[in-house]
C-alpha cells in the first residue's frame, strides 16, 4: 500500500466502517445463536471464546508469523510476508476467512472484509468447530498447553529481541536460522520417559543393590570372562545411554548436549523446539482438524436457516463459499493440487452422520459398532478425540465415500509406467483406504533421522541415519546446507548416512563441516 | 465470549521483519534494482516497484523426502476409466496427479518475485551515491544555533518561569522559616471571637490578640513567594554544525539543443533533484536556464517552457556568480553545480568561459559536472567547443568531471559515475 492510500484510509475512517454489512451488535448476535446451537444441540465442548476484528494487512501480519499473534523477529517471516503481500495484491491469491488460535481463550481472526453472512459463518468455523477440535483431540491435550502458549510466545518474542540487543542481531539470526533448518526434527513423537528424581533413583539402586545380594551365587565367580571385547562393546553402550542416544529430536540434543553452545543459543534452540512442538499436533491432524470445523459450520448454517435466522439469500451466499471451500477437482484437473483436506475432512464428518442415521447393508458390515445409532454428534465427537488424520481414515473411510471420490491408488517406482493398483471397488477397498492414511501419516511424509552416536574417542563427530523406506532418499540440494547449519550447532562435523530399512544397507552418506558462522558472530 | 476490534492496533507489525529480510537479501535486492532502472526510463525512477531476485542466500533449507527416488504410492480422485492393473504412461514433467506433494514442501522456485516500497527502492538505487566533499565546509556555517535544556536560573523572561520549581522553593523556605498558614490565623480569630462574645476568661482573650498580632506580623514580613524562590528554565544555545548545499543546475535551452537533447538533459536533471532532495535535507537548488542570456526561473519553468535563441556560455556563468554573491555567502555554503549542453558555444565565447570557470567559479566550488548530450546516432568523434575548453580545466586538476551522454540508458550509470561515494571509482572511471 502506498503512503498516499495510508492518508485516504485515515480519513474515511468513520465512513470506512459503515461499509461493511455487519456490526459489533450483530457479531455479538450471530455468536450467541451460533452458540445455542453449537452448544445446545450439538453438544460441542470449547474453550472460552474471542473474537477479533482485524485488517487484511494485519491478517497477512498473521499468516507470515506462521499463524501466531505474537512471534520473534526473523527474515524468513518477511520473506514470506513479502510474497503472500505480492500474490495477495496481484489477486493471485484470496485471503483466508480467518485463522484460529489453539490457545485458551481461543482467538479466532475474522477479516474485516467478511459480509455477515461470512462472519457467521466464520464464527460457526473457527470458535466452534477448530476450537472444540482444539479441546478435546488427545493429540492436543497431550502436546499443546493452550492456556501457556500466548504468555510463552510473549517471553520467546522478548527473550530473543534481548539477545539482539545484546549479542547482535546477527548473531541471533544466525542461531535462529540453524534452529529452523532443523525445526522438522526438532519434535519429540514420543512422550519422553520422566525422570524421577533423586528419591527414586536412590530407592532404585537400593532394589537393584537387595536384588544383587538376593541372587547372589558364588558359582559365577568362576565362570571364565571374556575378557576385552566385551568390556569394550559396554562402554559404546554406556556412551549411548549416557547421551540419551539413539535421539530422534535433534534440537533437543543439541540444546542439552553440543559442547560449545552458549546458554542463551540454547535457550534459542529450546525455543524453536517448543513451536515446532507446538504445531506438530495440527500437522497430524489436518483432515479432522478442517474436516470437524466444516462439518460444524456447515451443519450450524443449516441449521439457523431452518430456525428461520439465516436468511434465503444468505444461505445461498453461504453455499457458494462452502462448496468452493470442499471442491476436490479431479487429478485430470487444471485445479488439481492433491487431495483437498477440507473435501476429504468433510465428506468423511458427513458419511459418518449418513452412515449413524441411514445405514446401508455395506455400512452394517463395515461399521458394526456405530452404524445406525442414532448419534451422529456422538460417534463424531468420539472420532475428533481420539485419532489422527491417518488413524481416523484407517477406521472411518468408508466404501461409499471412496466410490464418491472416485478414488483409485497408483503406484509410481520412478522409473516405469505408472500402475494402477486399486480402484473404487470390492478387491480396491481396503488397500485404497490404507494407502490413503499412510499419505496422510506425518511420520510417512517427513523423513525418520535420528542421532545414532557421537565419536567421543576420535574427532567428536555427530552421526545421524536416516532410515530409508521404499527406497525413497532425501532430497539432495537441501541436504549440505542443513548439514553445515547442524555441524554449526555442534561444533564438530556431521554425518548422516542414509540406511535402507529392509537390507541395512548404507545407500549414501552425506558430511560436514563447521562453517564458523557461529563462533565468528 | 469476547470481541475485540484489532482493526486500529498499530499497522505495519512485520516491518522488523521486512527490514531483516531485505538486509538479508541486500546484494540480490540491489542487482535486481539496478538491473530494473537500467530497462525502465527515468521517469519511472520514482515508483518502486515490483522486483524479482534470484533465491540463493534466502533459501530455508530443510530435510525432506525426495520426490524422485524410491517408489511412491498415491491416492488420487476422479477415476474415470482405469482399472486394477491398468499401467499408465509416464506423464511428462512430473504432471497429472503425482510428484506435486512430494515437492510442495520444497519449494524449488528459482526466483523469489516481491513488491519493494518506494522508499526501499530509492534507498538501494541510490545506495553509495554522495555529494563530493560535502563535508570540507560542515563547520563553518555554525551560526545557526538550536537552544537547548540546561537546568535553572535565577533570572530570565518571564515566558521561561519554571513554575513546579519556584512554588517548591517558596513552600520549603515558608515551612522553614515557620509562616503561619492563614487557616492558622483564622482558627485563632475564630476562638477569640467566640471568647469576646462569650465575655470571660480575659486573660486569654489578651494572650490571643497578641498572637493574633504576632502571626500577622510574621505573615506579613515573610512573602508568599519571594524572589529568590524565583526558578527560570535555562536554555542554552548549542551550535548546530549543518552541512549546507546549493546545487546549481545550469542548462542551455537554446536552438541547437534538441528535443531528444533536452529530454537527456532534464532526465538527467530529474535524477538530480530527486537524489539530492531525497538525500539531504539542507540543499538549495538553483536553477538557470540560458540561451544568449541567462535567466534564473522555478523548477517548473526550467523543466517544461520552451525558449529559443542562441547560445552563450559565459552568460550562464555569469548569472551563477551574481546568484552566489546575493545569496549563498562562500563561507556558508558548499556549492555544487551541474551543467548540461549540447557543446555548442559562440566560438568568441569560449575564452571568457574558460576564464570565468577557472578564475572564479571553479575556486569556490566542490565540484562541478559537466554533462554533454547528443543526437542518438552521434559519435562524439571530435570534441565539442565547450568540451574542449573543458578537457583543459580537468586535466589541470580543478575539481571538474565530465561526461558524454546520447542515450537515455546511459543517464543512470554517467550519474553513479558521477556521484559515486568513493572517489577512486569516480577516478577510475573517468
């Protein structure tokens, strides 16, 4: 936006407002009825709710922090910003209706520029669809502290603007940009086994200590010892205890363990590891996550028309926005940009409903412990909590829906024609249905790499494996420059050797060096 | 449930941001400025921008899958006629439904296309370029002064009065020196009016009047405010060093001069005053037009009216200097000027030029640029008259840069040239 818009903008203000086809009053409204619907009929559980109004450039502010209120100050956000700016201007690119923050109170965004059948809509989308989803997935609840997040991206946002003042900016863009590079591995998927103390460690080494004098037998003093090779196979095995390897989260290993990092490069680390932690859980479970809000709003709309407070012309108005938000364009599309998780979400949410109500002879068999319950919003809400999107598919797609999707299964080995493998039909059911979830599978999708061992005896070098599946290996351009910021974290070089999982074959192996970047700034 | 309007909340939170980025991104940034500037015209200087970089140093490098080794499975939607076993050709570039997800999250984009401000915009396209010798005369125009806080005084203008200080003093000194508050004094007559009225204990009526008398006499001696309560705010005057400018442009508007000279002229000009009113903000510019008379006019008149005639250099000079002398003090003020010809002079003209330029203007200027332009498809094999006569002056290590120009490509690189902030390029390229 140029100055000169700026100076226009300021003085319409007043007029600027009374453009849009909604107000406080209606908003306030709208959220009640919505409410005594959501709540009243649906039975959804949610945390408190906020709404707020807010610009499309404050709205592209939103999107570029990667969909935080509150976030550190680095270049890549204005990167992004800078391009979603540009597609957004060129009209390349629609803003989204709004964004929902997993937090308590839950904050929903609703651009200004919404009519009030959007808002509506909007607020029947996010502050009860999202945030019911938010409450009660089990992944979110295990992960996600909704109530802390807000008060922890303030003190993430003010420790690292201290760190600039006082060691650099780029000092801390360095550190950051490391950090992100290894953001995807710096997930625990695991929770992590606690550590019990002082008092329990003591109290266990006592039981150990009974349990010794217990069985003790005086016979196996005589048994012959093999002597050096052993010895030296337990200390390799100690050193791997005492590190904590083998360690899937290698921000977390870096945070505690890389020799030369200063306190505050790892509080850094610790950082971006917790927003890393953070969104795991939405990554996991985009699907249900889109597919419960849609399904939400959807049946909420319907439902205030019915009740007579939504309008005719509204309700087209929303129609159209809806069916364009689940359109799944066919592969042989120009549109076609892979499976669109609000189609797939939503038409799964709306086969369960069809399948609870009006069960055919094939839903019986495949679904004997919900089919024609009567209980929709119950099943629904059973399913929201306790899978994710690759569990969720695996026990609810049904073969109706795959027969509406048309969905067919290809394999691809790089090399040869591309094979069908399985359509939309009784031999095709099942294996589309676990393809489809395994395509969906975070752990799939993003590759496994763990730190294997650091050679302590030698050059202190880190070793890393990533296990390869199906032959499918890293991509190689990213590969040293993700390297050489690891190796600047730790210190000493880095390798990562790529591991076929079948054979335990070494397929590849990657190495490198510190650059000093760090220990420069 | 709460609603809250954001819509006022301060705008621009991810200028920070932006800023980071565009530091980062500073060397790509610039190349891609200048390799715009030099395809639009000059006009066009002024708007900023969208730009396209190339991606190398603002890649966020990540470990994933790649989407070309290994076997893939995928699911797709909208089968239309295959069945199991059916094999498929290989679609060409990776297209009709596999292989788009695998590099989705890569983002192997070559170029990286944003929007630059205006300002961001000016700021690298101008980047490195500086008046020359700004600062020879920083200091001696120090007779602007900018008062400034410098504590208290006893005396000053009653404008200054410091009112917080003065009361302070006054209530300190009345407690010390134990001035009877009148809500004192008004108690006390209170209780002896009662004790009149009521008739006895005369003794203590007389005790009274006598402190009545006393406290009186006390607030009366000691004042309310006194004046060497009195508090004024000091102001000092701090010199202010200002690094003052005059710009001269000179131009010959005269017959032999062109359309398309002209236009080189007032593009170079346009550069010019753009440069300077953006970079600082102590420049005067003057600007002189001249044919076989020289006149000083506004800017609007010195870009847009026509005039015809012929052509005198020194006459051009000669209005400079009368402007110096009326209004820009040597001793005040750095003096630039730029002039733009065609080259061509009255031949009788030349060594009154030459004189001028060397004897009087020449000593008392920073620099002075000399711009020639010329029809498209000349060659400048021979000097002209005034290049000539100017080549001398250069050679004899007056602080005077020339340049030929007859294309409107060339404006920009002949104005880093001249204006480059590091002299030995301005040298090396000369």
């Amino acid at each position: 936006m140029s100055p000169d818009d700026g100076v226009m903008l300021d003085k319409d203000k007043g007029e600027t407002r009374a453009r849009f086809d909604w107000d406080f009053d209606s908003l306030s409204r709208a959220h009640d009825q919505v409410a005594e619907i959501a709540l009243g009929e649906f039975g959804l559980d949610i945390y408190p709710n906020q709404i707020e109004v807010i610009t499309a450039e404050q709205m592209l502010d939103v999107y570029s922090s990667i969909g935080m209120p509150l976030m550190y100050r680095h270049w890549s956000f204005g990167k992004h910003f800078a391009r979603d700016e540009t597609l957004y201007r060129r009209g390349m690119r629609n803003l989204a209706y709004e964004i929902v923050i997993n937090s308590s109170p839950c904050i929903s965004y609703l651009m200004e520029e919404n009519s009030m059948t959007m808002q509506t809509l909007v607020i029947a989308h996010a502050a009860f669809g999202h945030n019911h989803f938010f409450k009660n997935n089990h992944l979110f609840q295990q992960w996600t502290d909704a109530d802390g997040i807000l008060d922890y991206m303030e003190f993430a946002k003010g420790y690292i603007a201290r760190c600039e003042a006082r060691y650099g900016e780029t000092a801390v863009e360095r550190v950051l940009d490391a950090a992100h590079a290894l953001m995807t591995q710096g997930v625990n998927r695991y929770p992590r086994r606690k550590n019990g103390g002082l008092e329990e460690e003591e109290k266990r080494i006592q039981e150990r200590m009974a349990e010794i004098e217990r069985s003790y037998n005086d016979l196996w003093r005589t048994v012959p010892q093999n002597g050096s090779r052993e010895k030296r196979r337990t200390t390799e095995a100690e050193r791997r205890q005492i590190l904590g390897l083998p360690e899937e989260n290698v921000l977390y290993f870096l945070e505690k363990k890389a020799p030369l990092l200063k306190p505050w490069q790892r509080e850094i680390l610790r950082i971006v590891r917790h927003i890393a932690q953070y969104f795991y859980p939405q990554k996991q479970t985009k699907v249900m996550n889109e597919g419960c809000a849609t399904m939400v709003h959807y049946e909420v709309m319907n439902r205030l028309h019915e009740k007579g407070q939504l309008g005719d012309g509204a309700m087209v108005e929303f129609l159209s926005s809806h069916t364009n938000v689940v359109l799944q364009p066919d592969f042989d599309d120009r549109r076609y940009s892979g499976i669109n998780p609000y189609a797939l979400g939503f038409g799964m949410m709306q086969d369960v409903k069809r399948i609870c109500l009006e069960p055919t002879d094939e839903d019986r068999t495949w679904f004997p412990q919900f089919a024609g319950n009567r209980d929709p919003w119950g099943t629904l809400k059973e399913g929201w909590a306790n899978y994710r999107d690759e569990s969720f598919i695996r026990q609810y797609l049904s073969p109706a829906l795959i027969r509406k999707m048309k969905l067919f299964t290809v394999a691809d080995d790089g090399v040869s024609d591309l094979v069908v493998k399985a359509i939309h039909n009784e031999r095709g059911y099942q294996t589309v249905r676990s393809s489809l979830a395994r395509q969906f599978d975070t752990a799939q999708k993003e590759p496994e790499i763990e730190i294997v061992d650091v050679d302590l005896d030698g050059d202190r070098r880190l070793m890393l494996q990533h296990r390869v599946y199906d032959n499918v290996l890293l991509a190689e351009d990213d590969i040293q420059p993700v390297l050489r910021h690891l190796a600047d974290l730790w210190g000493y070089e880095v390798s990562l050797t790529e591991v076929s999982s079948s054979s335990e074959a070494v397929l590849k192996q990657h190495s490198a060096g510190p650059t000093g970047a760090l220990a420069a700034a | 449930m709460n609603i809250i309007d954001r819509r006022l909340n301060p705008q621009g939170k991810s200028l920070a941001n932006r800023q980071r980025f565009i530091r980062r991104a500073r060397k790509q940034i610039a190349d891609a400025v200048r390799e715009a500037s030099g395809k639009s015209s000059v006009a066009d200087v002024n708007g900023g921008g969208k730009i396209k970089i190339r991606s190398d140093g603002i890649n966020e490098p990540q470990l994933y899958h790649s989407g070309k080794s290994g076997e893939h499975t995928h699911v797709v939607p909208g089968n239309h006629e295959y069945v199991e076993g059916d094999r498929i050709p290989r679609p060409q570039g990776g297209e009709g439904g596999r292989g788009r997800e695998a590099s989705a999250d890569g983002e192997g984009e070559d170029a990286f296309q944003f929007v630059l401000t205006q300002d961001e915009f000016l700021d690298l396209f101008l980047e490195d370029l500086e008046l020359p010798d700004m600062l020879r005369k920083q200091l001696k125009k120090a007779e602007s002064f900018l008062p400034r806080r410098a504590g208290y005084s006893v005396s000053g203008a009653a404008t200054n009065l410091n009112l917080v200080r003065t009361m302070r003093n006054s209530l300190s000194r009345r407690i010390a020196l134990k001035r009877p508050r009148p809500a004192e004094i008004q108690a006390l007559e209170t209780e002896l009016k009662t004790l009149t009225e009521s008739g006895d204990d005369i003794e203590r009526c007389r005790e009274l009047e006598i402190e009545i008398e006393e406290q009186r006499r006390r607030s009366r001696r000691i004042p309310f405010i006194d004046p060497v309560d009195v508090r004024y705010n000091r102001f000092e005057l701090v010199p202010q060093p200002v690094a003052s400018a005059v710009m001269f442009c000179l131009m010959d508007v005269s017959g032999s001069m062109t359309e398309h000279m002209k236009d080189l002229a007032k593009r170079f000009y346009k550069l010019l005053y753009l440069f300077l009113s953006r970079r600082y903000r102590n420049v005067e510019i003057v600007f002189i037009r001249h044919t076989h008379v020289a006149r000083e006019v506004d800017e609007e008149t010195f870009f847009n009216s026509r005039e015809t005639g012929g052509t005198v250099v020194s006459t051009v000079l000669e209005e400079m200097l009368r402007v110096l002398q009326e209004r820009y003090p040597r001793d005040q003020w750095n003096i630039y000027a730029a002039q733009a010809s065609d080259g061509d002079n009255l031949s009788s003209d030349n060594a009154k030029s030459a004189a001028l330029l060397e004897r009087r203007i020449l000593p008392i200027c920073q620099y002075f640029a000399y711009l020639e332009v010329g029809d498209e498809e000349d060659g400048f094999n021979l000097g002209s008259e005034i290049w000539r006569t100017y080549e001398r002056l250069d050679r004899s290590g007056h602080p005077i840069a020339m340049r030929k120009v007859n294309k409107r490509n060339q404006i920009f690189p002949v104005f880093r040239e001249l204006f480059a902030r590091d002299q030995s390029a301005r040298k090396a390229a000369s």
